[in-house]
C-alpha cells in the first residue's frame, strides 16, 4: 500500500496513513528537502510548522496515534503453494492533521522545493522532491472531494499561479486558521473549506492585522516574528 489521505469523519482535517516505510520515506525526503535549520532562515516559521507535522507522523510510526490492520492480499492457498508462513494482514498507521495546517504545509512544501532546486540540487528526477510532489497531489485530491467542481477549479488556479510564498511569513496566521476551523460546524466546513485554503494563498486583511501585531511586539522583545506565539489556546480533545 502506498501512502493514502482522507478526509476525516467531521471533515475537521485528513487522515495522513500507510506502512512504516510509506510515512518514513515521506519523513526522510521532507528533511533532505527542507535543509537544517541554519538554512533559509527567513522560512523559519515555515519550516518549524512543516517539522511539527513530520514529528507527528514519527509519533504515528511509533504507535503513539492510530493503528490498524489490513489485508495484504496474501490468503491460505498462496501460502499452502509456497509452502510459507507469512501473516495475512500488514500493520499501518496514521495521524489526523487539521486541514488549515495540512494545506498550508503542503504549499510550503512548494516554496522549499524551489529553494533546493535554485541552491542544492536542479536535477529533473530528483527523488526526494518526486516523492513530495506526490503527497502534495495526494492532498489536493483529497480535497477535490470535498469542493464544489467551481471551487475546485479556482483552488487548483491559484496553486498553479500562487505568487505568494511564505518567506518571513506570519504562521501563527495558521493557528488562527486552524482555531476558527475546528469552531465550525460540519456543514459549515463543508461549506468553507475551500475559503480556509485560499486565505492561505493571500494576504487578506485579518492576516495583515495580525502580521503588524506581531512585528509591533517583535520590535520591542527582540524576538523573529516566527518564535512569538499565539496567546489562544488549542482544544485539549478534537473531535475529527
């Protein structure tokens, strides 16, 4: 099986799942890609987010989120014919990651992406950056399910066309994201989801608002705006 995300039951995020080596390999390619942490400081925010992400799947490789067993195509007869003992289900995991965090991390992927092609590597069949396009593609389909063929179209536009990247960007612009979605109904998720994903690709006027909240209170703690963080809290329990 290869790495597969749903949607979950409330549509309050996707269910990121597959093998040790699925979520692994995506883990190790994500790390090649997006340097160490001495490199394209001014993505920091970006990065950290990306890294909490990753660190959720590790949790998730280690049995600390969701397990379950599935079928792996194996049965008696196979096994009788060549005379094996082999087990007829493979173990895999997953983790629910909340669709503002999900889709922002897929769009900063992006931004990384070009960076390491511009400074460490422009190869055409570059593995590492093949194996996040496609998580990316796994996500964006997973949210064509979701959307109206309308919305769909737009949000697949403003991808192809995305001119905003997330150099010094405000990511705590995700936690409020992130706070406001989980505070919908399902229907009214539904209904925005496709919003929530283009407030990521454009800086509206409540991500302006908060951006120069931040800088005010950066300018007087010395402090990146990217390690200043939000005063809202997250709920202790999601229901997903």
């Amino acid at each position: 099986m290869l790495l597969s995300i749903e949607c979950t039951e409330r549509l309050t995020g996707a269910r990121i799942s597959g093998d040790y080596w699925d979520l692994d390999e995506l883990v190790s390619a994500i790390y090649v890609v997006i340097g160490d942490e001495n490199r394209y400081y001014d993505y920091q925010g970006a990065r950290h987010r990306i890294l909490n992400v990753c660190y959720n799947l590790r949790k998730a490789v280690q049995g600390e989120k969701n397990i379950e067993l599935v079928s792996n195509g194996v049965h008696r007869e196979m096994l009788k014919h060549h005379n094996m003992i082999a087990p007829e289900k493979n173990v895999y995991f997953s983790v629910e990651i909340l669709w503002p965090e999900l889709v922002f991390t897929a769009l900063a992927l992006s931004d990384f992406i070009k960076l390491h092609n511009e400074m460490i590597d422009d190869t055409l069949w570059n593995i590492h950056i093949a194996i996040i396009r496609k998580f990316q593609g796994n996500v964006l389909d997973c949210l064509k399910y979701q959307l109206s063929d309308e919305h769909y179209t737009v949000l697949q536009q403003l991808i192809q066309n995305r001119s905003l990247n997330y150099f010094r960007y405000a990511t705590q612009y995700v936690d409020l994201l992130n706070l406001e979605y989980i505070n919908l109904s399902k229907e009214e998720r539904k209904e925005n989801l496709a919003a929530y994903a283009i407030r990521l690709m454009i800086e509206d006027e409540a991500y302006v608002m908060l951006k120069e909240e931040i800088l005010a209170t950066a300018s007087v703690t010395k402090h990146e705006i990217h390690e200043l963080p939000l005063s809202l809290k997250y709920p202790e329990e999601i229901v997903w």
